[in-house]
C-alpha cells in the first residue's frame, strides 16, 4: 500500500509527460457486472495513459451475462489477455476469476470491498492533510457496506482511528473488525464519532443490488447524515470525503456537499492516479 502510495505522487505529478509505459503492447479486460461512471473511465484513461489497450466487456455482452461459469471464461481470457479489472457483486467471484485465469487481476469494487477507492481516499487525504497514521476518520451511515469494509481493513494497515457511526443493523459484523485489527470502534452514536475527527466520511445508503431495502434502509439511516451540525463537531480542518455518486439530502446535505466540493472531486480524481499506481506495481 505504501509503495503504490508514493508511486501515486509521482504518476500524478507526471501525467502527460511519463518517460515509460509499462503496459505498452498490453490488453486490459474490463469485467463489469455493476454500471460505473468513474470505476470504469478511470481505468481506461489509465491503461490508455500507460501504453496498453482497455477492452470493456459489461457482463450483458459476453457469455458470462447468460450463464457461462466464471472459470470458464477466466480460462479462455486468460490465452487472449495481460490483465483483467473486475466489476461485480460477490468477492468469491473475483477471486474465483483471479485463480482460473492465471491474470493480475484488480478488484474494481464487489459487495464486499472496494481497495482502490480506499486507495484513492488516503492518498487524498495523506495530500491535503499529510500522513494518515494517528489521525481519527469517522464513516457515518451504512457502516456494513463495503467502503465501511475497506475502511476497515485499512485502519490497522495504516496506523488511524476509525469511528464507525451507524444504525444496529447496519454496523460491521464483530468478527470483521475482530480479524482487521486496529482500533476501530463502532457505535451508533454520530455525534460521538464525529467529534474532533479529522476525516468524516459517508458512502450512498442504498448501494447497488440492494434497491429492495430501499424504504427499509432510508428510515433506519435518518439522522447519519453529514451536515453542518456534525461538520461542526469535528476537527476545525477536518475534511469531508464521499466516494460518489452522492444522492443529496439523504447521506450529505447539499450545502455540506458544495462547501467541500473541492475535495470530492479532487478524491474523484485520484481514482485514476492510484488506479496507474497498481497497474504499474503489478507489471513490475
């Protein structure tokens, strides 16, 4: 995590102007069961940037959206292409691709996780606020979704606090955080978790595939909104990131939203320098 951190610095610095491109003569798959707006331009810039070819194939194309096994198109991509960027909903499924084809393969976001977006958040915040480690971030709202996941596994990595502020039944499961380590504390409490924080931090309350719960889940989370209030509660330089698409009003209030613009966009960014980043280490 670290290396592929410095290496963001300077692939951003840069861009346009790099002296390699390590995936020159190189094809890409682009795997996506899940629609993406930012998963899936920046890693087709990025390929494109560092000297490779991006082939998206949306699960609705190819055979895997009527049935194929995974394996078996894991085991005919893997003679045809370098690499694979993966888009979809259980984690086994990335894995089980990863095993067949023999391919680096990247996990681009699955139910369960979404490492290079919790890439692109540290490396933003690390950019604006300096070394993450010792500081305190609070995720408020659905805190058993994947970012909440991610965040987790990175705490003990990277050496912060993590608050996680969520209703009962959308808190982490115990033998999660038990596993990830660190110093992670979990309440339903918002108030407390935002308090001297200095990163609050929200995610949609109805991800994609869970649009049944929808009633369900916009009731329970009323009131782990980030706003003014709870920006107040935190530390004075404390940043507010979002991993997008924001749907305002429900996990962000409008204001709060454009008053930290800045930084969300630029954590939008940072997708596509992170994402070159971990090409780059896995062709090394």
């Amino acid at each position: 995590m670290q290396r592929i951190l410095a290496d963001t610095v300077t692939l951003k610095k840069e861009r346009g102007r790099h002296s390699k491109e390590p995936l020159a003569g190189q094809v890409w798959a682009l795997l996506f069961s899940k629609s993406s707006t930012r998963t899936r331009v920046s890693f087709e810039v990025g390929i494109h940037e560092l000297g490779g070819f991006p082939m998206f194939l949306p699960a609705s194309e190819i055979q895997l959206g009527r049935g194929e096994p995974i394996k078996d198109t894991a085991r005919v991509l893997g003679r045809m292409v370098h690499g694979a960027v993966f888009r979809t909903f259980a984690q086994a499924d990335v894995e089980e691709f990863a095993r067949y084809s023999g391919l680096p393969t990247i996990n681009a976001l699955t139910d369960q996780e979404h490492p290079c977006q919790i890439l692109a958040d540290i490396f933003t915040f690390q950019e604006k606020r300096g070394p993450i480690k010792g500081k305190v971030v609070a995720f408020i709202g659905d805190g058993a979704g994947n970012m909440a996941n991610s965040w987790i596994f990175a705490a003990a990595k990277t050496g912060f606090e993590l608050r996680i502020a969520a209703p009962r039944a959308f808190q982490p499961a115990p033998g999660l955080v038990q596993r990830a380590g660190g110093k992670i504390v979990v309440t339903g409490d918002v108030n407390a978790a935002a308090k001297g924080a200095d990163l609050l931090y929200t995610d949609v309350w109805v991800s994609m595939g869970k649009e049944a719960e929808s009633a369900r889940r916009l009731e329970q989370m009323r009131g782990y909104q980030i706003n003014a209030g709870l920006v107040a509660l935190a530390n004075p330089k404390a940043l507010v990131m979002h991993c997008l698409p924001a749907y305002r009003g429900k996990e962000i209030d409008d204001a709060t939203f454009e008053a930290n613009a800045q930084t969300i966009f630029d954590e939008a960014e940072n997708r596509l320098h992170v994402q070159k980043a971990i090409l780059c280490w896995l062709v090394a």
